[in-house]
C-alpha cells in the first residue's frame, strides 16, 4: 500500500514539473479564436476588442476567425476536432446547450469543452421599421392575432437566443408568428431596411438605425430598461415573466491541461477589465460579464437542463 502511494507520488511529482513548464511556454504561437457570427456584427466587434487586448498579455497574436450558421454552434463544433493544446479557442453562445436536443451529434456540450471563462452576454430587443404601422407593441400583438403566421420576423438564426424567446413570446401571447433566420446582424438589418421582414429580434447592433430613424424599438429583453433606448419597455413590464441576456464565453478542447486554461483564463479576465474592450461593449449596450472556469463550468451544466426544458415546452425538439 505503502509503495503505491510513494508510486502516485512520484507520478505526481514529475507531471507537476511539466504541466508547470507547459504554461511557462504557452503560447509560443499564435492562438486562434473562433467566434459564432459573422464580421462586422456586435460579437465580431466586441470579441475581436477583446482578442486585442488579450494578444498584448500573452505575447502572442489572438486570431479571430469567424463561423456563422447552424445557430451559433459551429465554433464549438471546431473545438471537437481541435488539438487540445490551448491555440485553439472559441466562442460559446447559449445555443451550444441547445444543440443535442434539436440535432444529432456525437459529443456533449458539457463534458466535450474545457470552459475557461464567460465574458459578456448580449442586450436584446425587437425592432420595426420606423414607417411601420406596428407603431407599439400592442399594435404589434393584435396585427399578429389578426394575421395569424403572417406577421414576419428576423433572427441571427434557428435556434439562436432571439429566436427561441420570440417563439417563446408568441406561445404566452397565443400568437403565431412567421420565422425567417439569417447568418448574422448584417444580414437581418439589410434585410429589415429592404422590406423583407416585418420585424427583427436581435442584440443592440440594430442602435445606429433607430438612431438615424429608420428603425423603432418596440421593446427590450433585460431586467431593466436600456439608458439608449428609455422609452422602449422590457418584456417584464409588458407583463411578459421574462429576461434574456444570453450570457457566451470563452471554450477550449476537451483535455487542455488546466495550466493552460488557467494561462488563458488570466489573460482573458484581464483582457475584459481594460477599457477598450468596456467601450466596445459599451457600443452595443453590453457589459463585462464574468464567470470563473469553475463557475462556468457550473454555468454549462445548469444551463443545459434549463434549454432542454425550452426546446421541449417549444415543442422543437426533434426526435433521436
């Protein structure tokens, strides 16, 4: 018994060293970062503010690449054939948790990434053209009843967070609504502005139109009202139980040595408390939003239950 334990001992003793020496060197090349939505958008704005300021900390450059589509999930999905040696990282949006209830694959989303920390989460709202006669959302609600899966609207996708709580509207309401997904926020505004769609549910990228008057905000998502946007209600206050604010992170492949979470984790944390990356955030009414790695590894699990009791109340689970 005895020489077992010297025998773990030693075992431990010379990993210890090595893990050491391993977060000593990292990085000595530079770190890819894959992010969910496409350039240009308040993600891609705000995660490359972020990889910038991360870069100047660990002496290396902090690449982004970006991979639209498949609501979100793709970064995530990269991570899974990815060396797990902390050069590649990715973005994780709140759709991740979603995506074995509602698709086919062959790893978890919790136990399939090594989460090193959460950054920030998105503010949403619903807009409309600014000549739209959907001029509240009380017009809003009875063009829907009257019209029923006739009144359109856009998201960054199927299954993303703006589509699930818009469908998750309509279902407390008793309204149908017709659903058309996009890649990004380019896309969906372009598409708005053009006539295309009725309305839009989307992060805050949407400012600079209802600034310039061509949009109206009908409503926003969090707990309180927005300072850019005051007179726009929340959800809550239009009697609606609900907040959503889609908190994402930052994810490493399954078996990256905990040195090297950790070297990424500190680096990362100190790359949000800068003031360029708060100025982004600032841009599209975000905030600092941070989780430990063991807290959001505990985010992961919680909320992966929590988007299973979703997507079935939403009847949009598809069978195994």
């Amino acid at each position: 018994m005895q020489r077992r334990h010297v025998l773990q001992w030693g075992a431990a003793s010379l990993a210890a060293p090595a893990f050491l020496a391993q977060a000593q060197s990292f990085p000595n090349k530079p770190i890819k970062l894959v992010i969910a939505f496409p350039a240009g958008g308040p993600t891609d704005i705000t995660m490359r503010a972020l990889a910038d300021n991360a870069s100047k900390i660990l002496g290396q450059p902090v690449i982004v690449e970006n991979k639209p589509g498949a609501g979100g999930t793709l970064p995530a999905q990269t991570l899974q054939t990815s060396a797990a040696d902390g050069y590649t990282i990715a973005q994780i949006p709140l759709g991740v948790f979603r995506l074995p209830y509602t698709t086919k694959i062959n790893w978890d989303p919790v136990k399939d990434i090594s989460y090193v920390l959460n950054v920030t989460g998105y503010a949403f709202g619903l807009v409309v053209p600014a000549d739209s006669p959907l001029k509240t959302w009380t017009h809003f609600v009875a063009w829907a009843k009257a019209n029923p899966g006739k009144l359109s609207y856009g998201s960054t996708g199927t299954m993303t967070s703006p589509h699930l709580t818009m469908e998750l509207i309509a279902q407390q309401l008793g309204i149908e609504l017709l659903h058309v997904p996009y890649k990004g926020s380019a896309d969906l505004m372009q598409s708005i502005l053009g006539g295309q769609i009725m309305a839009a549910a989307d992060s805050t990228g949407f400012a600079p139109q209802v600034e310039a008057g061509k949009l109206r905000v009908l409503n926003t998502w969090g707990a309180d009202r927005l300072a850019k946007f005051p007179d726009a209600p929340t959800l809550k206050e239009l009697g609606l139980n609900l907040v959503q604010n889609s908190p994402f992170g930052i994810g490493a492949p399954k078996g990256t040595p905990d040195a090297v979470v950790k070297r990424l984790h500190d680096a990362f944390k100190q790359a949000m408390e800068q003031d360029s990356y708060k100025t982004a955030l600032a841009r599209y009414d975000m905030v600092p939003m941070y989780m430990s790695t063991a807290a959001y590894q505990k985010f992961a699990q919680d909320t992966f239950a929590q988007e299973k009791a979703l997507v079935e109340k939403l009847g949009l689970a598809k069978p195994m």
